[in-house]
C-alpha cells in the first residue's frame, strides 16, 4: 500500500457508497427544516437566526457522517491492515479525513446558497458564511475522527461519540455564528474567522496523532 | 534528581501501601476546615451591602466551581502523563476523580442557580461562568461515559486519558468562546464571585471552605483509588494478602 | 533471494483480559523456515501473530528482527512483513482488482492478471468483493502473497474456507518462498503434506 493508492482507494469507496453521503446532506436539510416550522417562518426571526441554524444543522450532519467513519474498515480487518502496513498511521488517516471532508463539505457548499436564501440570511453575510465554513469546518472533521475511532468497536456508538463529541465543537459554533452576526451588523469579522483558522489549525496538529492512538487502541 | 518516586508513584502497590491511611484522616480534616468555613460564612460573616444575605452562596458555589475546574485540570495531566509514560496508575486516577468532579460541577450549577433567583429574578441566566461550568459539566459526563460503555478496559482507559487531554487542551478556548460570546449577547451585568475588594471577614470563611472541601475531595479520590486497585490487581498476591488480613 | 534474516522472540508475555496467552515464550524463526502455530480454540494463536505484526502489544518481552529490536517500533518488520488477519482488509464495496491494486498500485496488469488466474479468480476481477463467497473472498486476500515482495508472512489460518485445490495451491506457494529464503509463520488445524514445518504449541 502506498499513501496515494490508499487515498484513491478511499475517495472511490465513498463514492460507491454514495448514498451514505446524501444522507448526511439530507439530514442537514432537515435539521434546517425543524427552524421554520418548529419556532417561526418570520423574516425577523430567521434572518438573524439563519447563521446559527446552519451551523447547528451542519455540527449534526457532520457528527452523523463522521460517526461511522471508520465502521467498515474495522468490521473487515482494514483497519488492522493500515496499523501493520509500516505507514505513517498518523498520515494515513489525515487522507481519510481529507476525503471524508471534501465529499462532505462540496455538496454542502453547494446547497448553501438556496438554504441560506430560504432562511433569508442577509446576502452580504452570505460569503461570510461560506468562509466560515471553509476555515471552521475541517476541525469538526479533525476533532470528531477522534471520536469516532474511540467508539469504533461498539456496535451502538453514536449516542456515546456524539455525547462525547459534541462539547468540543461549541467554541467553532461560538465564533462562526458570531462572524456571521459581526457581518450582518457590519461589524469587523475577520478576527473570528482567524479564530476559527486558528482552531482548526490546532486540530491538524493534534487530531492525526490522536486519531492514530485511538485507532490503534480499538483494533486488538 | 532521582525519579524513583515518580516510577513508585506508578505502581499501584506501592501507592496503596502508602497511601492506605491518608483518606480517612484527610477527608475529616477537610469536612472540619469546610463546616468551619460554611458556619462562619453563612452565620457570622457580615452581610453584603449590595446583595444582601444572598451572597452568602459563593461560600459553596465559589469552593465548588474552584474544585470543578481542578478536578478537570488533574484529569488532563493524569491523561497526559497515562499517554506518555503509560504509568499504571493514571488510569485510576481518572475513574476516581471524574464522578467526583462531575458532582462538583453538578453542585456549583445548584448553587449559582439558587443564587441567580433573587439576583436576576430566574433560576438560570446565560452568564459566562454558569454557561463555562455547565459545558464542564458536559466533558464530565463524556468521560463518566465513555468509561462506562467502552468493555475492553484498555481502550476504555486510554480513551478516557485522549478525551481528558483533549479536554484540557480545550477547556481554556471553550472559556475564552464563552465569554467573549457572553460580552456579544450581554446577559448579566451582576457576575458571581467577581466581588472588589472583599473584607477580610469575608474572604476568610470562603478561603477556609476551599481549602476544606480540596481535602475532602483528596480523601474521597484516594478512597476511592484504592478501592480501584484493589479491583484491578485482584490477581497480584498482595492484593490477596491485604484483603484477607484486613478482612480476618 | 536474501541472506539469512532472523526473526527472534524472547521472553514474551502476552495478556488478553485477565489472562495470561503466553509468558516466556522464546523462539527463533529463520529464513527458510515454516513455524506452524497451534493450539486449542482461544489459546492465543490469532494474539500471537498480531502481536508479532504489531497490531496488539505485549506485557513484556523482545522482538527481534534482522538483528534489530522492533519491540517498540515494529517499522523495520513491517516494512518487510505481510500480516493476514481473519478478517483480511478487503473492501466490499471495492472490485477483485480494485482491491489487490490498493494494497499493489505498482503491480502490471499482466503481473496481476497472471496471479488471479493463478488463483482461478481472474473472471472476478471486475466483480464487487460483497458478491464473493468466502473462499473466493480468501484467494483474494492471499492473491497479495502472489504480489508481495515480502519476505516474513504472518499468516492467520490462511487455509479456512479454501477447497482442496486452493489448498494445495497455497502450500505450493509457501514451499516456493522459504525455498527462495522467505519466513513463514502460520496458524492452522491443517496437516502440511509438502511442507517441513517447526511447531510451536500454545497450551491454555
Ligand atoms: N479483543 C479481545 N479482547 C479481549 N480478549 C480477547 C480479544 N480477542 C481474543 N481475546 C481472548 O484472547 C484469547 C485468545 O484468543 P485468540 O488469540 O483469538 O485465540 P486463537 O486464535 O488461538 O483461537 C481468548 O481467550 C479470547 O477470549
Ligand atoms: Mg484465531
């Protein structure tokens, strides 16, 4: 196995595996959904609202898709085969991340622009929000792969990495929803999207070692 | 400089044969200093200008939210030092000591809801440091939990160590979020325990019940270590011999 | 093929739960040789190999290899080393080829076709791994043996689920590496007929 042979391996298993990824979009959508018909379709309350329920929907969906990241390769032994295979487990499993996080967060980017017009968010945070979800989304991935290798081995896990999981992201929530309410109050914004570079940054320093740690703990 | 005590320090043999009498006379020690220090704070030390009788709280909110955020920081470096130096008795460290940070956070959230009632007029405003402690609260109960599902106890304990680091190394942006999140919504202007220049008669009850109730919490972990080991060298003969010795 | 590599044991103490598999376990496995593992049901045979391969880790002990210590960091065994588990990292969702070009991006295509019809497997190359049966999915994952370069196999009861002919296929192909100066180490219940093979037996 090499890294590129193993990058290439997992971008297409998730591609066949397609409908695993549409339903994390699908739930994101539905989680936005709950907003206007659970608390209120008004204008005035969606539209400075509309920055936090996206983030809230995607902390979820994201969650969601991450939680069984690595399920399949622990049930069929490839789990154990990336430990023994003399590569970098660290690095092996940052390109899962990177794959997991680019199939996840195009098709997100993708929708924002109808969901965030159905939400009435404001158009000129609209590109806040986009940035927001560039800089602040690679540490959920990042954080939540911890996780998610920690509670590989139950067969019910979700609640627990959720429980677990959750907690962590809320400073990401704090800043990317705050950079969105600075820039609808034309408010400076810039300093918490540096704040949420910054995070994620921190989680690229660390996830991949933990990660490894945790995988190499759960597969025995 | 030997490092002789750091590895005994490891072995939980050695930590229970030393340690075996500390947690009854700590945990008395600790319940005088603290009934002495609730006693003088709530009966005797003189009422607040501003807020009445009712600041008379931070004389169990201060003390736990203190031992909260202690508990969580020792459960970080146990995590640490359990990663690097893989030392036996980290793991234990941990299962003793987060229900017992968990229950302080649990109490400092009683507390300051009791005193939010007749300061703000409700049981719960989203103020910096309630809000702090609650996510506390929370990372507690990830770890009571996942302790708790994980079977394997090796993955459960290195587990528990990953979360605690984690923890620790997000406990202060967590704080820093919540407060600078708190200045954006500005909830309350009255912020518990952040009083200027307290008189001594009041700051000394409170100092007191801190100290008692830090050594409470070291009599309680260290009983509640040793009852860890004891379970989890069952096979060790030592173990063996101490049961049946103490038990005949 | 190489000069004579060692891969030595000693003093190992592996413990699953609250047992102990093995302690004290010393032995030497040297190019050219076959070590047979065996044991009752829950003996410690699967723990050994993954142990060895670095997927779990000892209590206590030293592994050597080629005159190194790889106790602590097993790189230098497993950049040499192929371990196939029970469950043998095949993806499901992936095709015959598309598999064994994960583990061997560099194999040719002649190279690769030439070993799966070794294997009479070639006309699935192009089928998902779920729609194989067990056997089928079995000389998949030992088709990386034909593919491998590596000199240590740790092989975990590599001849379950195949047919009389897979066997005898295998055998074949493990004769043929430690001719050519490999090392073999393998759990089975199966009798080796072509094969001079040491024993090492776990006990509960
Ligand atoms: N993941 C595990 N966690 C705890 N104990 C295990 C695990 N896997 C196996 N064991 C125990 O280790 C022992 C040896 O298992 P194994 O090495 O698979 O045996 P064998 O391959 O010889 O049948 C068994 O008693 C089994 O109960
Ligand atoms: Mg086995």
């Amino acid at each position: 196995m090499t890294y590129f042979s193993y990058f290439k391996a997992e971008f297409l298993v998730l591609l066949r595996r397609k409908q695993d990824v549409i339903n994390a979009l699908l739930f994101f959508i539905t989680v936005i959904v709950l907003f206007p018909l659970g608390v209120s379709p008004s204008p005035i309350f969606l539209a400075p609202a509309a920055g936090g329920i996206i983030w809230c929907a995607l902390v979820l969906a994201i969650l969601m898709a991450i939680e069984s990241m690595f399920k399949e390769d622990y049930n069929d032994g490839s789990l154990e085969q990336l430990v023994v295979s003399g590569l970098s487990l660290p690095l092996l499993v940052l390109l899962k991340i990177l794959v997991l996080w680019s199939v996840i967060v195009i098709p997100l980017l993708l929708m924002l622009p109808l969901l965030s017009a159905m939400l009435y968010l404001p158009e000129g945070s609209f590109w806040v929000l986009v940035a927001t979800l560039l800089v602040g989304s690679p540490s959920l991935f990042l954080i939540g792969a911890i996780g998610s290798a920690l509670t590989v081995s139950l067969k019910q896990g979700a609640m627990l990495m959720l429980l677990v999981i959750l907690p962590f992201y809320l400073p990401v929530v704090v800043f990317a929803t705050g950079a969105i309410k600075a820039a609808q109050e034309g408010l400076p914004y810039s300093g918490l999207l540096a704040m949420l570079l910054a995070i994620s940054l921190l989680s690229l320093v660390l996830s991949p070692v933990m990660t490894a740690i945790s995988v190499k703990a759960s597969v025995n | 400089m030997s490092w002789a005590w750091f590895h005994k320090l490891g072995s939980p043999r050695w930590f229970f044969l030393w340690t075996k009498s500390w947690a009854l006379p700590l945990f008395c020690l600790g319940m005088v200093c603290l009934l002495l220090g609730l006693v003088w704070g709530l009966a005797f030390a003189p009422t607040d200008y501003q807020q009445g009788n009712s600041y008379r709280i931070i004389y169990i909110h201060v003390p736990a939210a203190l031992l909260a955020q202690s508990c969580y920081l020792s459960l970080g470096i146990a995590g640490f030092v359990f990663l690097v130096w893989r030392m036996k008795m980290a793991p234990i460290f941990i299962n003793a000591v987060a229900p017992i940070g968990a229950v302080m956070a649990l109490m400092a959230l009683v507390s300051g809801a009791i005193w939010g009632k007749p300061t703000w007029g409700t049981w719960w405003v989203w103020d910096a440091r309630l809000t702090s402690v609650l996510v506390l609260f929370l990372l507690y109960m990830g770890i009571i939990a996942i302790q708790n599902t994980l079977e394997d106890i090796v993955l459960a304990d290195k587990a528990a160590a990953l979360i605690s680091v984690l923890g620790l190394i997000n406990l202060p942006i967590i704080k820093y979020s919540v407060e600078w999140w708190n200045t954006l919504h500005q909830a309350a202007t009255f912020t518990l325990t952040e009083k200027p220049a307290m008189p001594v008669e009041m700051w000394m009850p409170l100092l007191i019940s801190v100290i008692g109730l830090y050594l409470v919490v070291a009599g309680l972990a260290l009983w509640r270590m040793q009852s860890y080991i004891l379970e989890r060298e069952h096979r060790a003969s030592w173990v063996k011999q101490e049961v049946v010795g103490d038990g005949l | 093929m190489q000069s004579i590599v060692s891969l030595t044991i000693s003093d190992l103490w592996i413990e699953r739960g609250d047992r102990d598999l093995c302690k004290g376990l010393f032995f030497e496995l040297k190019s050219g040789q076959v070590m047979r593992v065996l044991g009752e049901n829950g003996a410690g045979k699967s723990s050994l190999l993954k142990v060895i391969a670095g997927v779990i880790a000892p209590l206590e002990g030293q592994i050597q290899y080629a005159g190194q210590d790889v106790t602590h960091d097993r790189k230098i065994l497993q950049q040499d080393a192929i371990y196939i588990g029970h469950s043998a990292g095949i993806k499901s969702v992936l095709t015959v080829e598309e598999n064994l070009r994960r583990y061997y991006p560099s194999a040719s295509a002649d190279e690769l076709e030439a070993v799966l019809d070794n294997l009479s497997i070639l006309d699935l190359a192009d089928t998902p791994a779920k729609k194989l049966s067990a056997g089928q999915t079995r000389r998949v994952a030992l088709a990386r043996l034909w593919l491998s370069k590596k000199n240590v196999w740790l092989l975990d009861e590599p001849f379950a689920a195949l047919d009389i002919k897979g066997i005898a296929l295998l055998e074949s192909h493990i004769e043929q590496h430690v001719l050519a100066g490999g090392l073999v180490m393998l759990t089975t219940h199966q009798d080796l007929h072509s094969i001079q093979s040491y024993d090492l037996v776990l006990s509960p």
